[in-house]
C-alpha cells in the first residue's frame, strides 16, 4: 500500500472510498495544518514550474490558490485584507507584470 504522507483535498477521502479502496487519514492541528499547506503550496509551485501546457498551469495555478485562500483564513485575514495588503505593495514596489528581471547591483547595501 502506497504512504503518501501529505495534505491533500478535504474530499480525496470519499473519493479513495468510492473508488472502492481504502485509506487512513488524520486531522491536522492548526500547527501542523499550517506547515503543511507551507509544504503543499511548494508542492503545487513546483508542479506550475514544470507544467507542460496552459492548461496544466492554470489547473496548478487553481490549487495553489485554494491553498492561498485556506492560509489566509486559517490566517484570520479576509480576502479584502489580503487584496488590500497586494495593491499596497503594487502601488509601492510594482507589480511583476512587466516581466522586469534584475541581472545586478552596483551598491554598499542591499537595496531588495
């Protein structure tokens, strides 16, 4: 029996069990809960990076955002907070939608 060890879809569950399988699971504690969508959001980023096709990296980009939105709950942060903090920093520091890539910097302090 495969051991995966990782956060996964609160419905991955039912749909293991429906397939006719079985599965054991356990609920994190907000601790570790926290870690783990951490752990998973790497994952899920890893997983846009090496994505071959459109469409597989908007399927990625999906899931990291359901991860955004449960650490941002999990958080105590609403949507309109975090939106707030986003264009906040757009409006002071930009945003990356030029594709502007930094190659180097002549100077005594880091300036980023």
């Amino acid at each position: 029996m495969p051991v995966y060890n990782k956060l996964v879809r609160d419905l991955i569950p039912q749909i293991i069990e429906a397939g006719g399988n079985t599965c054991s699971i356990r609920v994190l504690k907000q601790g570790e809960h926290i870690e783990e969508i951490k752990t998973k959001m790497q994952e899920e980023a890893l997983e846009f990076l090496e994505a071959a096709s459109p469409k597989e990296a908007i399927e990625e980009l999906a899931d990291i955002l359901e991860l955004v939105h449960t650490a941002r709950q999990m958080y105590g942060v609403t949507y309109e907070q975090l939106e707030q903090i986003r264009t906040e920093k757009q409006r002071l520091r930009g945003g990356f939608s030029k594709g502007i890539y930094l190659i180097e910097v002549e100077a005594e302090a880091e300036l980023i």
